[in-house]
C-alpha cells in the first residue's frame, strides 16, 4: 500500500498559489478570495491532501479515536454492526467517531475531520464496493480495515477485509428448505453489492444440486429494507403458481416479507417457509420466530479492531481478505412444502 503522499506545496502547484496561501485556506485565515478559496479546495479534493495531524498523534501514541464509516443508518443491520463495534470499543477503551455517507465524497469535509488528528484508524463498515473508499484509504494514510465486504480483485494491494461466508451461508439456507421437500424457492435479493453476488450464488448453487434452475420470475430485487421486502413478497402472490418457500438475502427483507404474506392470509410456514440472512435481534422475535443465517457480527469486528491495533503498533497487515463462517439458526419459519405434509 506503499504511495507518496500529497504534500502541501502539490496543493500550492496545483492552485497556482504560494504554500503560504494554502496554509491560510486550510486554518480559515483571512485574506484569501473566495475564488482562491475555491481553488484550493479544488486541489485539495482532487491530490487527496490532508493535515497530517492524525499521523503526528499516531506516531505519540495517543490517537486512540476510531473513525467508524457506516453507508446508511437507518439499516437495523447498521445499527447491530454499530452496538458490536460499542461494546468492544468500550473494552477496550477506545473512543468512536460514526461517520455517515454523506461525508464521504470528494469535498474537504470527510478528509479534513480526519486529517486534524481526530481520528487515528477508521473501520469502514458495509460497503457496496470496497474500491469506492480507496482514493481516500490512500490519501489518508492511516490504519484502516473493512467490515462485511470483500475485496473482488486482491490484486490491488488494498486494504484486509473481514467478512462473512455469505456463499457458504445462502448455500447451507438453501439446502435445508431443499432437504425439506421444496424447489420452488424464491429469492428476494438486496442491491447489487460483494454480500448480494455472494449469496445469490449460494441460492443458485443449492437449487443446481437437486437439478433445478432458478426461474427468473422467482427472483425479485429489494433494497435490503422492510419496506421492499412487503413489496417483492406481494409481486410473489401474484405469480400464476407460488413459491413453496422464500430465502431474503437480508432478515429485515425477509420480515417485511412475512408482513406482506400474513396480510394476504397466508400461513408460515403452513402456506410457505421464510428464510433469512443476518440474524438480527428481531428474527427471533418475529411471528413466527424466522430460520436464518447468523452472520458472526462481534467475531468480525473483534477481528477488525485486532487488525486496527496491530497496525498502529507499526505491524505490516497484508491487504486481504478473511472469511468466518455462518451459522444456520433452525426456528419455526420452514417446515415441509404442503404436498409433503
């Protein structure tokens, strides 16, 4: 991950104005123009510069805040990575700063928080495309880890990765509602995403090994909400012939799902087994109670913070992926497709 870091005369090149100017831009000093202004923060935008104060704290020992980068908030999922990530910070008693999408572009805003030193080592949770978040990984030059997604192509020398098998976890979902007599399984899949691809491929591979192909109109795409799992379930009641069983590539698709069957009088796992993926809080709170794949979300980030602390103790972390293994949790959502009762 070796690079050369932008200094503030590259910024002072790139403006067309003295290093002088620049330092007056970034420490909010009068007697600059606005349109000065503008064009250093254009400069600072496009080289990735940041005030290397995070790396002066790391280098005395006392950066111990965590920068925690979460694309949305609103996701029960987001909010069981955060409480994980809580307790073991606690412990270890280390400070988190939450970050949240919009701070994550090409304006100063994300950089510069970083850059003055307030966070020394960031946990970037969730990410459709772990690629997206490497111009700034970087620029910024500080320990970084990636929770719940992989990297698709190691090759580029990024950051370690720390995921669940969500291959391996779709496939052993799939195959038991399989053991249980059903083939006609619907799969309602989050945006496309490394977790989705994976566990798509999972579903696929399931089907293929009691020699069926999965029907297109059996596939509905969600957004990984509960909202969008009601209505993927709702277009499902309305295929010529139903689904014997449903996999949700997420739990909270899968409950909002279950609301849309029940809403339509249909019985679970009576009329039709649910499957889900994540094992919130609520799955097992549902009704019926929901069979899932339970990700292992404190082991992940147990692993992360591992990383983060070996790397700032001046350890050299290879930039690659590490995958733990799911857990299939049997509760009341499946049972034998009725022509098999």
């Amino acid at each position: 991950m070796a690079h050369k870091r932008p200094t503030i005369k590259d910024v002072a090149s790139r403006a067309g104005v003295s290093f002088k100017t620049v330092s007056r831009v970034i420490n909010g000093q009068r007697g600059v123009s606005a349109e000065v202004q503008a064009r250093v923060r254009q400069a600072i935008a496009e080289l990735g510069y940041v005030v290397n104060y995070s790396a002066r704290s790391l280098a005395a020992g006392d950066s111990s805040v965590v920068g925690v980068v979460i694309p949305r908030m609103t996701d029960p999922r987001a909010l069981d990575m955060i409480f994980h990530v809580g307790e073991i910070a606690e412990r270890l008693d280390l400070g988190i700063i939450v970050l949240t999408r919009p701070m994550v572009d090409r304006e100063m805003g994300f950089t510069q928080f970083i850059g003055h030193g307030i966070v020394g080592s960031l946990m970037v949770m969730g990410p459709r495309v772990v690629a997206t978040y490497l111009p700034f990984v970087r620029a910024l030059g500080i320990p970084t880890v990636v929770v719940e997604a992989l990297m698709e192509d190691t090759s580029q020398g990024a950051v370690p990765c720390i995921a669940s098998d969500n291959y391996g976890g779709a496939l052993a979902g799939v195959r038991y509602l399989c053991e249980l007599g059903h083939r006609r399984i619907a799969y309602i899949s989050g945006t496309d995403s490394n977790q989705n691809r994976m566990r798509y491929r999972g579903y696929v591979q399931a089907l293929q090994e009691v020699g069926v192909e999965p029907e297109a109109g059996l596939v509905q795409e969600g957004r990984w909400t509960w909202q969008s799992g009601h209505e993927a379930a709702r277009a499902l009641c309305e295929l010529p012939e139903l689904p014997t069983a449903i996999f949700s590539a997420n739990d909270t698709m899968a409950l909002g799902a279950m609301a849309a069957l029940q809403g339509q009088g249909l019985r679970i796992p009576e009329d039709i087994s649910m499957l889900g993926f994540d094992d919130l809080y609520a799955a097992a709170r549902s009704s019926p109670p929901l069979t899932t794949v339970r990700q292992p979300t404190s082991e992940m980030v147990e692993r992360a913070f591992d990383l983060l602390l070996r790397a700032r103790g001046g350890e050299e972390i290879p930039a690659e992926n590490h995958v733990l293994p799911t857990e299939l949790i049997v509760r009341s959502s499946c049972a034998p497709p009725r022509a098999s009762h």
